[in-house]
C-alpha cells in the first residue's frame, strides 16, 4: 500500500497559521499516532474515529520523545467526498517555519511520506473529481493577479470549459455514428440524406469551434498581459507616469535627460486588466554608446506593445520626427494614444495648441493613420489617468465580446488543441462533400475527438499529464 503524501499548503513565512495537508489511504492512521484529541465532535478519541467533514481541537506530539509540537486544529475528510477522493486531514497549526517543518517532519516519521508537486490535484484529476482543463484552472486561480483573470480562471475550474468541450465531443461522436451506419451503403437514398445533413451538423461544430478559438485573443491577455510600452524623448514624463500607474517608485525620475538607458517593465493591472507596463529610453538621436543601445531597445519593446502611449511634454518646443516614425509605422493592431504631458505645468489652451501642433505635424508628413486616443496627463496630479484606463479596458474589449463570452480561452496548450481540432474538422467536412468512402471522414474525425480529448484529459499521455502538474506548488 502506498504511503499518505503531505506538504504544506500554505507558503513559506510566518503568518497567523498555516495548513498541512495529508491525503492517501491511512492518513487518519498515521495522524492517530501524532495528534492528541482535546475535543472533538461527540466522544472521539482518535481521528480515525472521527465523522468526516468535522474538526477537533488537539496537540501534535512527536511520538518518539512525547514533546508537544504545536495546538493545532484537525479536520478529517473521508473518501470519496474530498478533494482527491481520498481520504484526507488538514491541520491548521501556527504559521511560523519551524512549527510547520516539525510537523511534517513527524508526519514523514510514522508513516507518510512528501508530496511530489502538484499530487493532490493530479489525484483529484486521476479519480474523476475534475478534468485536465479544471485542474490547470487550479493554478491559473492561484496565480491570478486581476479581477477578470481570476473570473475567467473561476470559471474554468467549475467547468465551463469542460462542458463546451464535451458539448463539441458528444456532437461530434453523433456525426461519426452516422459514418459508421452507413459506410457500407454509401448510395442508399436515405444515406445520402442522412449524410448531408451530418455535413451541416459537422459544419455547426466547427463554427462552434471558431467561436470558442475567438476567444483566445482576450484569453491570452489574461495570462500573458497587455503589453503597454510608455515612449517619448527624455524628460517627457515617462518614467513618472510609470511610478505612478505601478503604485510606488519603480523608476528613477531626475531633470536629467537620458536618466533611463533601458527598458523598465512593471506587472499590475489597469480597469482590472493584467498589464505590463515597460518605461523605455527617451528616443532621440544619440552619439551616447550605451543611450544608442537604449533607444534600440525601446524600438524593439514598441514593436511587440498592444497600447503604447507616447508622450509629448508641453515644454518641448518641438516633435522628434525618429519617434514619430516609429510610433506611426507601427502595426495596425497597436493602439496608439498621444498625451500632453506635465499637464499640471500648463493651462488648457497651452495644452490643446500642442496637441495641435502634433496632429498637424502628423498630417504634414504624410501619416495617414489615426490616433486612437488623445488627451493630457499629469503623473503628479493624477489628471487624464482614468481616461487611460477606459483606454486600456476599450482595447480590452475590442479583442472579443467579453459580456457575452461564458468562458474565455486562456491557456495556450488549450489554444494549440483546439486549432488542430478544427483544422482536421474543416479537412473532414471536405472530404464529406468530396464524395469519398465514409471510412476517410470518420477515420479523420477520430482525430479530432483526440485533439478534444487531449484538453480535457480524455485522451492525453502520461507523460504530458506528469508534466502539467509538475509545474504545480507541492501543496496543491
């Protein structure tokens, strides 16, 4: 018999409390050796003899010695109504490192053993408890630093995804009974019928797949970021909008131009967005080695932005025509906003004649392309910051129809599956209307389920389900 597993679920430090868990077959068994009922619910005196789902007041002790190891607070979960479907103890103890290492350590000493990464999940995905693609929302919801990469992440885990995928699956599997019906009377009127209308139905889904793959221009936002890069020529407010947008001073801000030689990224989220936001070199012309080297970068971070938001300072008296290039030529899909910086510096006329001033540059030197955003912005008073975050969570919503999507697709291991599934399916609807032998089709649409199946663990190798929850914290 295998030995319980256990690890701490909670993360290094000292906090309040912190939670081990114990779950396998005998986990009650091995936590009868170490904890000592105080009270508990009705008379039990040992765990195993505890209800499920009820919690006991008691002592850790370490057997060997009969010291006491923490108080602590034990709660017993019996199979197969527990996370894993095994049984399973939690204990809450206090939240210092060494009260948690002792604990595990009597634990590992009467008979259990550590948990490898990701093993409780990967127990509750092996019994049934949850789908390949619910567990991997499990971590998407631990990691999730924004109010909708934590909705979408919810989502998934209690089974959006799952049940698109094996909506798409259970339609599917209907199309290739027809196959099989009838593949070998292929010319039998009522075949022909019957398969006609298996095209349409093979068609419905694969406009249900498009559908579903759409939404990964939004979904991948939320794991991967919008990318928003901050550009001007030095001393026009960058890296101020920077500390200011990041909440703390992540940029050294001086009167000196050129103060910032490279790229600076910052991880938050703007209207509940995750974001990146990268402070670049102030681009200019340079005989500076290591400004030229700075410049080359920034070039470089525009290229891969989603927004960038080019600031122009009242205080220039004139536009770099070499960022003006870049900004203009970039591509179609980046937005663009210009901001009058140092808006606090200057009154609202100074401030509409520069925005002006730029526009008709623009127009002069022949750039067709429009802005998608103007306005003026101050890092020190706060002006123009809520109408860069409309404009971040506009261009959000440009990527999809976010109201009206019930699950968003995230993960790109998800993505590439499904894309492979709809490029075999458009290849089997060919072949339906080729006239081939059914036996083409429905051999083809075997490796779409597959495709499918590989999302939701259906059909997925054990090499590639070890290597999914490898990545996850032990704990969990």
């Amino acid at each position: 018999m295998d030995k319980p597993y256990c690890a701490c679920a909670t993360p290094p430090g000292i906090s309040g409390i912190a939670v081990i868990r114990m779950a396998g077959e005998g986990s009650s068994q091995v936590a009868d050796k170490v904890f000592t009922i105080r009270r508990a619910s009705g008379d039990a005196r040992l765990v195993s003899d505890m209800p499920g789902y009820t919690v006991a007041y008691g002592l850790i002790k370490d057997p060997s010695s009969g010291k006491v190891v923490d108080e602590v607070m034990l709660t017993r979960f019996c199979a197969p109504h527990s996370y894993t479907g095994e049984e399973s103890i939690e204990i809450s103890c206090h939240g210092g490192l060494t009260v948690r290492q002792e604990i595990l350590r009597v634990l590992l000493e009467n008979g259990a053993r550590m948990a490898e990464p990701g093993e409780f999940t990967k127990k509750a995905f092996l019994s049934g408890k949850i789908d390949l693609s619910q567990a991997e929302a499990v971590m998407d919801v631990i990691a999730a630093d924004s109010d909708l990469a934590l909705r979408a992440a919810t989502s998934q885990l209690q089974g959006s995804l799952k049940s698109k995928i094996r909506a798409l699956c259970d339609d599917l599997y209907s199309s290739m009974a027809v196959f099989e019906m009838w593949i070998d009377e292929p010319d039998d009127e009522d075949a022909l019928k019957a398969l006609s209308a298996n095209t349409e139905s093979l068609i419905s889904s694969r406009d249900k797949m498009k559908e579903l793959l759409d939404t990964y221009r939004q979904g991948r936002i939320l794991t991967e970021r919008m990318t928003i890069v901050i550009c001007g020529i030095p001393n026009s407010g960058k890296s101020s909008l920077l500390n200011y947008l990041s909440g703390y001073d992540r940029a050294i801000v001086t009167d000196v131009p050129g103060t910032t030689r490279d790229t600076l990224e910052v991880q938050t989220s703007m209207a509940g967005v995750p974001v990146k936001l990268i402070d670049t070199a102030g681009i200019r012309k340079t005989d500076d080695v290591v400004e030229a080297i700075g410049v080359n970068r920034a070039t470089d971070a525009l290229s891969e932005a989603d927004i960038v938001l080019w600031l122009v300072s009242c205080e220039e008296d004139s536009v770099e025509e070499s960022i003006m290039e870049r900004v203009m030529t970039l591509s179609p899909d980046t937005k663009i906003g210009l901001l009058i910086s140092k808006s606090d510096t200057a009154d609202e006329k100074a401030i509409s004649e520069k925005r002006e001033m730029v526009e008709k540059l623009l127009r002069d030197k022949g750039f067709t392309r429009e802005l998608d955003f103007t306005g003026s912005i101050s890092a020190r008073s706060g002006e123009g910051i809520e109408k860069v975050e409309d404009l971040v969570r506009k261009t959000y919503e440009e990527l999809g129809s976010s109201h009206a999507q019930e699950v968003l697709l995230t993960n790109q291991r998800h993505y590439e599956h499904l894309s492979a599934a709809m490029e075999k399916l458009e290849k089997c609807i060919g072949l339906c209307k080729s006239g081939v032998s059914l036996e083409e089709p429905s051999l083809v649409l075997r490796t779409v389920l597959e495709e499918l199946g590989e999302i939701t663990g259906d059909s997925v190798s054990d090499t590639l389900v070890d290597t999914i929850f490898s990545r996850f914290c032990v704990g969990k």
